[in-house]
C-alpha cells in the first residue's frame, strides 16, 4: 500500500508538471515573430522587410491628420528593435509598435507625406527567412505645365552627347554573391559603377546615367526602363557574381541571347542574375508587366549586332587587367539584357568565389582598373558611331547614307525606330545592304 502511494504521488507531480507546460506553451511556442526589421530607400520608394518565422496574416491601411501607416498582424510579437530613421528622411518619421487584442501586433509608421501601400510576402532564401515586404510610395503632387516644359527641353538638350545607362547588379535586400572574406557583390559593383560613371562624364561628347545610386532594390525590368527613360544609347550591367567552382576566374562580357547559354558557367550566372527578382519580389497588380515583357522580347533583336560590337570592344580591354574567363563574348538569357532599343551588355568583372579576385574587388585601385578598361571599350565603340543628335533633327531626318560597317539593324537602333518598320518602308524583303546605298528613316 506504502508503495503504491509513492508511485502515485510521481505520477500525480508528472502530469501536473505537463499541464503547466502545456497549458503555457502556446503562450510563448504558438505565437509567430518579427526577428528582424530593416529598410531601404530607393529614390521612388521606401522599403521596409520584415523578417518573420513564417508566414503571417496582416492588413495595411492609413490614416490623416497626421499622415500614418498602420500594419496589422495576426498572432505576431515583435522581437527586435524599431530602426532608426534620419531627420532628413523623406517619408518616415518614426515607428512604433504594440500588442494588440492580447495576442496580435500593430505597426505604425508616422509619415511625412501622404503615401500609397504595396505589401507582399516573401518565401525564403539562401540569405534570408521568410519576410513580410512594405513598399512605400509617396503620393505624386499636381505639377504645373510650365515645368513639364522646361523638362522636355532639358532631355533634348542631353541628346546631343551619348547617355552611358551603368547599371550597378542587386541591392538592397538582394546582396547578390558573397565572397570567401564576406564581400558582397552589391557592395563592390556599386563602387565599380560610380567609377565608370565619373570617367564617362569626364568626356565631352557623353553622359553617365546611374542606375541605381544607392543601396536599394530595383527590380530587373524597371532597370531597363530607367535607362529607356534617361534616353541612355548604351546600357551596361555590372556584376561580380560566383560560382560553385571556387577555381573560376577572369571577367567576361555577355551580350543576349534567347536560344541558350554558350557555356555551363553562362548558364549558371544567368540563371543566378534572373533570381534577383525573386529575392526583391514581384508586385502582382501591375498586370501590364506580362504585356511588356512578351513586346520587349519581340522586338529585342534589333539591337543584336551593336550590342555585341560594344561587347567585344569591352571584353578586347579587359583582357588588360587580368585573366579573362572566357576570349570570346559570351551569350546568356540575362533578363537585363533585353532593352528593345538600346544595345545592351553584362559585365562578370571577375569571380567573387575566388580568393584571389575577391581580394582585388575589395581594392579601389583594382576597381579603378576595371572601369578603366570598360571606359576604353565605350569609347572605341561610339568612335565609329554616327554623331548623336537631337530629339529635333531624329524626326526631321528621313533618309541616311549606308556607311562602310553599318548593319540594318545597327541603324534601327541607332535611329530609334524598329527593324521590321525600317524594312517595311523601303520595302526591303532582306536586310542585305550596300555602301553608298541611301534608305529612307520612319519618322
């Protein structure tokens, strides 16, 4: 009796201890939370990702008088500390947060500017968790017409130099590779960018055209619309990406190409670049990117033969500064790459994978190196191009020369009217051409 007693009494402490742990779990186990919160600020917008341990439910809505953000989220506590932002700051002044209905989370965001909400969820990634993305858009105010005037006449003005479009690859929230050392390639590419740029601005018949100038996010397409919008007549893509094989060295130089890779590393860092848009998040209500891209993608092939001039005249340079990866231009599917209009290249300026080539892009005077070179390449290349001109006298030109090197579609291009209308109003059937033979422009 003694003995069944005591076992009783055990059992009694065990179950009793298991209700309590039980009955608290879900206090501290059940709940999901922010682990981290970070922003970006991009010259349009303002990011905000929050790092979440799965999915959550949430709802976004403002409110006036003050201008604030409200965020919303279902069964959530926060475990980090609220950023800091700068007096300075276009958009957001503060943020704060407390729990809500015992068991969820409110976010508010105090504004300085009325602002339009886009959020999405993110899946996770080599670098990071799930992740619950804000974008913040301030409201465009109501400009006057006199101003659109003054605008339009200061892009005329700009056309009478070539407009270099330098595109610093990832940023933000999408690092791109990282180095042995914990170099990123966001980070070293940007630096490289802003190199070129100043050596592009330094000549008299050019202008440089950053991308992006700043660490943030733009999304791959967006990319080849800002240079569309700079008016740019040359767009460079800049990387620094890696590979699984840590032997990999030297820079390449890849033009596009949509019927396959030219080699397995193309492949491999196309396919790596192509991913960014994954990482930084696709906005599913603009319902026209679809649209865009099957139109860019029809007409990309016009710009073909100059972008692998300008490709070559690049990659001849490189060779300069050190090993190169592959003698010959490569082809890859880079989405970047398919601008309708201006012939485009990629530049792999080495393997951030590699020890030794990782330790040259953490140098400023390697990096100067490399800008150097690629400057040289521009330069050869617009050399033998026709003298830009003005929005004006594109229109009012209606014939043009056929010059020893030109190309049907060299010409498209560098006219800014596509290879099919060209052919149609010279009622050209090939695009077989002769020197001295004169062609009628499309206005």
């Amino acid at each position: 009796m003694r003995v069944f007693s005591k076992q009783y009494r055990y059992y009694l402490a065990t179950i009793s201890a298991f209700l309590i742990l039980l009955l608290s779990f879900p206090s501290f186990a059940a709940a999901k939370q922010i682990e981290s919160l970070r922003f970006w600020t991009a010259p349009d917008h303002t990011r905000l990702v929050l790092g979440i341990t799965s999915p959550v439910e949430h709802k976004v809505f403002s409110l006036n008088n003050p201008p604030r953000l409200v965020i919303d989220l279902k069964d959530v506590v926060f475990k980090t500390s609220m950023p800091a932002f700068s007096s300075n700051h276009k958009v957001v002044s503060l943020m704060r947060q407390a729990p809500r209905n015992k068991k969820d989370l409110r976010v508010v965001i105090d504004l300085k500017t009325n602002v339009h909400a886009k959020s999405f969820l993110l899946k996770p990634n080599a670098d990071y968790g799930h992740r619950l993305v804000i974008d913040l858009y301030p409201e465009s105010k109501q400009t006057s017409k006199k101003p659109a005037v003054v605008k339009k006449a200061s892009n005329i003005a700009q056309n009478s130099k070539w407009v270099v479009a330098i595109d610093a690859g990832h940023g933000g929230e999408d690092p791109g590779a990282k180095g042995y050392r914990g170099t990123r390639e966001k980070v070293v590419v940007l630096a490289i960018a802003k190199k070129l740029a100043a050596l592009v601005n330094q000549q008299p018949n050019m202008k440089a055209y950053l991308v992006r100038s700043g660490d943030y996010y733009i999304g791959l397409r967006k990319r080849m619309e800002k240079a569309r919008r700079a008016r740019a007549d040359l767009f460079i893509s800049i990387h620094a990406d890696a590979f699984r094989d840590q032997r990999a060295r030297g820079s390449s130089v890849y033009v596009l190409s949509n019927r396959g890779a030219s080699s397995e590393a193309a492949r491999w860092l196309a396919d790596s670049a192509n991913a960014a848009d994954l990482v930084g998040g696709v906005s599913l209500d603009d319902k026209d990117d679809m649209l865009a891209s099957v139109l860019l993608d029809l007409s990309q092939n016009a710009t073909e033969d100059a972008s692998a001039t300008v490709a070559s005249e690049v990659l001849k340079n490189l060779k300069g500064v050190g090993h190169v990866h592959k003698k010959r231009v490569q082809r890859a599917g880079f989405m970047v790459l398919k601008s309708p209009d201006i012939p485009s290249i990629l530049i792999e300026t080495a393997f951030i994978s590699n020890k030794k080539e990782e330790a040259n892009l953490r140098s400023s005077r390697h990096q100067g190196k490399v800008a150097k070179a690629i400057m040289k390449g521009v330069k050869a290349y617009f050399a033998n191009q026709q003298v830009p001109s003005t929005s004006t006298s594109r229109i009012a030109k209606s014939t043009y020369k056929i010059k020893r090197g030109d190309t049907l579609s060299a010409i498209a291009v560098r006219h800014r009217v596509s290879l099919s209308s060209l052919k149609k109003l010279n009622k050209m059937q090939t695009s077989r051409i002769r020197i001295g033979q004169v062609i009628r422009i499309p206005s």
